[in-house]
C-alpha cells in the first residue's frame, strides 16, 4: 500500500466486550454462540444465515453458521496492529452491523451512551490514531435520540454517526426521522450509511445455501444502500435537510451506476410529472451525489470506483477497508489482508499510482472532510 502518503481508513467496525455480551445473551440473530464443530464462537448477524443456524443448532455435523469471531472484531490492540501491518496512519472506527437496532426501547439509549463513551475511550487511548462514527439509539424515543447527538456532538474524537437503513422502522424517507436528520446535520456530524438488512431471503432462491454469503453480500447490501437512498432523495429529504452530509458504504451500493436511470424513470413517470415533482429548478440525483454524499472506496475493482469518481468526484471518496470482515482465509490472519490489498490497487489503477487523486482517495479526503487536524 502507499507509504509516502497519508493513509486513512474510514470504514473500519469493532463490537466492543460490551456489545459481544449482548450478542452472546441472545437467541435470536444477532448473537455470538459456541458450536462444538468450530474452534472460535461463531458472529451470526444476517437473516440469510438464519437457516444455517438452525441447522447447527439440530445437527453437530452441519457446518458453522456466520463467521468466527476472531479477536480482530473485539480487541483494540489488534485493530491498531493491523492498521500497522497495512500503513495506515488513521482509522475511524464504528461499530458494526446491526449497532443498536435491535435492542430495546427501554436499554438502547443507556447502551447508546457506554458504547459511544467506550469509542471514544478507545479513541483517547491512540490520540491522532483513531476517530469514531458513533452510534444512534433509534429504538428509544426521539429526546433520547437528541440526547445522544448532543453526547456525541462535545466528543473530542467523535466525527460523526453511522446509520443503517432501517430508520426508526419504516426506512430513512421516513418524515419522523427529519428531526434526528436534522439534529445529526446541526451538530455537524457526517452520516456513515451502512447496510445490513439486505433484500429478502427468498431473492436468493431455493439453492442459497450452496453459495455461501456471496448473494447477501455481493448484492444484497449495495441493493439495500441503493434503495435507502433512493427513497430519501424521492421523499426531498436532501432538500429539506441541505447540511445533511452522508458517506456512503461500498461506494454508494449501486446508486453511481443506476443515478441516470433512476433519473430517467423521473423524468417519465406520469404521476410525478402530473404532481409538479419534475419542474425547473429540481435537484437531481447527481446533484445530490456531488453536493451531499461522500463514498467510500470499498468497491474492490477500479471499474466501480471509476463510476463512483466519475458520479461524485475524486474529492469525496475515502480509502476504507471493512476491517475486520473479510479476512484472509488461506493465509495467516495477521499478515496482509487481500480485501485490504484490492480496495488499495483499485484507487492506485483507476486513478494512477501515486497521482494527486489517489492520495486524496488514500487519506488526504478524509482529512479534509471529516476534519481530522482539528483539535
Ligand atoms: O460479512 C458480513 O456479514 C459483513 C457484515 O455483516 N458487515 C460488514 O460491514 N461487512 C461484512
């Protein structure tokens, strides 16, 4: 990877010990279990492995369900480790899917505030190293949630939230999530937009199981970004919220590649064009991608990262690693990673090695954007 540039990491997750003690609390996903056919506990997070779980659960000789939780999801000196093993001088971690989604309305907001204070704890453990996304108790009512943008807003390293796609049940055009919008843009804290809910099981036909996590994955997840964002920029969400800033995961899902059919399907859809939603002075889509949203460069292939610079331009991308999804499975865990390695030679192949635009995709963006000199 690029030694003689600034490398930042933005898409990097962690579940502290707190959150692995709820996960392994729980019987439904997600949660961590032991299985006595697998060394490590194994992290079971998407419904399209909910079959597989209840087929460990029957049968000791099924194969593991999820993925094994290594201490590469938990320990912080192994995430700093692997930042050293890659060069990367700055990482701004989140927690990982599905944050605090799932749990109550009565637990989120207290959970809310230990995670996002055990973050920044990290944080001031490696000052310059580390920054954070924090996390949002959206199953709490709305004056919880202000609470924790409040919190969030006065934490020295914090630089914004990540976000799933879900809202507060209904999906992100979802008119009662404009206030918390609108506190997240007030405070000055970027979105990071994550997946994890994909699109429904049964999308993936009767024969999912022999393809192992590659159709949730793959296209379940940039599906699911693509749709969520969809969504919010039909409801006017972008233009009712114009500080809104949003990163979005795996370069925008689909969303660089489909914004001119999207905008097309506008442009000819009878009951928008009937409703004045089409007039003069609209701003599209790729408004929108150049003016409000950021992407990663998670994509591992420079033919989508062309298409993310070219929607939303090399200025708003940001070098990301997924860490520590991914592993290497044949090689040694704490050696290089080769997810790490694709999503490096894609910026350095679309973009030229060493160029102007690939060290501001490697780190020099998120410096800027996320304002990572600012004491
Ligand atoms: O492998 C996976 O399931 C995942 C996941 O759940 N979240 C993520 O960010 N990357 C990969």
């Amino acid at each position: 990877m690029a030694s003689n540039t600034t490398v930042v990491d933005i898409h990097t997750h962690m579940y502290p010990p707190s959150y692995v003690e709820i996960l392994q609390s729980r019987t439904a996903i997600p949660l961590v279990r032991s299985f006595p056919q697998a060394p490590d506990p194994r992290l079971i997070l998407l419904q399209a492995e909910a079959e597989a779980l209840d087929d460990a659960l029957r049968d000791p000789a099924a194969k593991p369900p999820g993925r094994p939780l290594t201490s590469h999801y938990t320990s912080l000196d192994q995430k700093i480790r692997f930042m050293d093993t890659h060069r990367i001088d700055v990482s701004v971690i989140s927690l990982a899917n599905p944050w605090l989604d799932f749990l109550d309305a009565s637990q989120s907001g207290a959970f809310g505030r230990s995670v996002n204070a055990e973050f920044s704890d990290m944080c001031g453990r490696h000052p310059g190293r580390l920054f954070f996304f924090g996390t949002l108790p959206l199953t709490a009512p709305l004056e919880t949630v202000r609470g924790s943008i409040g919190q969030l807003k006065h934490l020295k390293y914090c630089r914004g939230v990540i976000l799933g796609t879900s809202g507060l049940g209904k999906g992100l055009d979802d008119p009662d999530l404009l206030p918390i919008f609108e506190a997240v843009a007030a405070a000055r804290l970027t979105v990071f937009l994550h997946p994890h809910y994909g699109l429904p099981n049964d999308v993936w036909g009767p024969r999912a199981a022999e393809y192992g996590h590659v159709l949730p994955l793959a296209l379940g997840f940039p599906m699911e970004t693509t749709i969520a964002v969809t969504r919010m920029y039909l409801a006017g969400v972008f233009d009712k919220v114009r500080d809104l800033r949003m990163i979005l995961a795996h370069s925008g899902g689909t969303l660089p590649f489909l914004a001119g059919r999207i905008e097309s399907c506008i442009l000819h859809d009878g009951q928008l064009v009937r409703e004045a939603k089409v007039g003069r002075g609209r701003r599209t889509v790729w408004d929108v991608l150049k003016e409000q949203v950021y992407l990663d460069a998670v994509i591992y292939s420079d033919v989508g990262l062309k298409a993310a610079i070219d929607a939303s331009g090399a200025d708003r991308l940001m070098f990301g690693t997924d860490h520590p999804f991914f592993p290497p499975l044949t090689t040694d865990e704490q050696g290089e990673w080769e997810s790490v390695g694709l999503n490096a030679a894609a910026v350095a192949k679309a973009v030229g090695e060493g160029s102007v635009e690939a060290k501001a995709c490697m780190g020099l963006n998120a410096v800027r954007i996320l304002g990572l000199r600012e004491k």
